[in-house]
C-alpha cells in the first residue's frame, strides 16, 4: 500500500501526470 501514500506526496509535489501514470503503473507490477 506504499503507492497510495506516494502517489498523493507526488500529486502534491506537482509532477507531471504522464509521470505519475507510468509510476502508477510500475508500482503496482511491485505491489502484485
């Protein structure tokens, strides 16, 4: 459950959305 909480402190920062999808995407390959 670490890209919950990462992805709200990234959307906080203020990263790029085409950013955030393709970490989305690599955190939850991890979290499977």
């Amino acid at each position: 459950m670490y890209s919950l909480p990462r992805k709200r402190n990234y959307v906080c920062e203020g990263e790029v959305t085409e950013d955030l999808s393709q970490r989305d995407a690599y955190y939850r390959g991890e979290t499977v």
